[in-house]
C-alpha cells in the first residue's frame, strides 16, 4: 500500500515537473528572434508597453526591475523607435500606484507628459497585453520589461492577437531575483491553464485612443 502511494506519488511530480519543462521551454522558444537588446535592429512600433512592478522594495530601496524598466523605455523613446508609452500595472488601491509612479519618473527622465498613456487595470501580464489590444486599439506593439518577462508576454498577446516583439530591460543579478525566477516557472505553467480556461482580464471598459 505504501509503495503504491510513494509510486503514484512519484509519478504525479514526475509529471508536473514535465509540464513545467514544456511550458517553459515552448514560451522560451516561441519568443526566439522576437526579442532585442540593440537599438539598431529592434523595428519600429509606435506603441511600447511598459509592464508594471513596484517602484520600491519592502526596504525602502529602488526596485532595480522598476529603475531598468524605464530606463528601456527612455532609451527606445529618444532613439524614435517608439512614439508612444502605455504603462500599465496594478491600481488596486490607493496607497499603491504602479502605472503613475512610472508615469512621475518618465517625465523626470525627458518623456513628455502627453506621450504616456496609463493602464491602472494591469493586475496581470495577461490583463496587460489582452487591454492593450482591446481598450488601447493596438495590434501591434513594443513590450518592455526584463528578457523572462518578454518571452511570456509575447506569448500571450500572439495568443491574444496582439503581435509582439520585445525590448529587454537589463537584467538583475541571480540573488537579487531569485524568487521572481521561480515565479516565473509558474506564471509560465499558469499561461496554458489560462488558455485552456480562456481566462479573462478582471477589467475591460471603455476605449482609450493613443494618438498625438
């Protein structure tokens, strides 16, 4: 009896850590030339979507994802490989505010203000790219976050029919992320169980035209 349960037991890890495997490597491969680093040979879309994170650290301290974040958008902004900047990120309440502190930073760093357009409804990466598409009209866009962040968001929008390339964000160290890797193992896991549920943004609402 033992041993049945440790094999079936077994058998179900097994399993699991497979599914994990695929899911990651199918968005890992998917994403392949899709993704830039260089200025030089990222193509042109008029709209880059920044994806929300936490300005600061429970210590106080910048978070590095936040300050390398807008530190893409700026550089691919200035070189004119977007017009545009939608960010979007969590608003669920009113002491936390990811959309405009990216906002109030951007327009430190030169953006101009009427070239940032805001998603307060952008809980998920999912609601993220499936808003862009159905609130903010677009069927074609930059996506700007780290490299892993990349990979699962194009994976998502072409799911969604947004086409996507993306702009790297430099990276932060093995230690410094170590969790947010591991919790990318299983948002990449969670991607095809929201597909096979056809799971849903938690908002939509009216339209929202980007235009100069």
């Amino acid at each position: 009896m033992i041993f049945k349960i440790f094999k079936y037991s077994t058998l179900a890890l097994l399993s699991i850590l497979l599914f994990i495997f695929l899911a990651n490597f199918t968005i890992q491969k998917n994403a392949t030339n899709k993704t830039y680093i260089s200025l030089d040979e990222i193509p042109k879309n008029e709209v880059g979507l920044v994806l929300g994170t936490a300005k600061t650290l429970k210590n106080g301290r910048i978070n590095l994802y936040f300050k390398h974040r807008i530190s893409a958008a700026v550089k691919l902004y200035k070189n004119n490989k977007i017009d545009f900047i939608l960010v979007s990120g969590d608003n669920s309440n009113k002491a936390y505010d990811e959309p405009t502190d990216f906002k109030n930073e951007l327009i430190k760093q030169g953006i101009p203000e009427n070239r940032i357009y805001l998603d307060y409804a952008g809980f998920r990466t999912l609601d993220s790219v499936v808003r862009a598409k159905k609130i903010f009209g677009q069927n074609q866009i930059t996506i700007i976050s780290q490299k892993f962040h990349n990979e699962r968001a194009i994976y998502l929008a072409e799911k969604n029919g947004l086409k996507a390339t993306g702009f790297n964000a430099k990276d932060v160290s093995a230690r410094y992320g170590i969790k947010v890797q591991l919790r990318e193992y299983l948002a990449r896991t969670k991607i095809f169980l929201d597909i096979i549920f056809k799971v849903k943004p938690k908002f939509l609402g009216d339209k929202i035209k980007i235009s100069k």
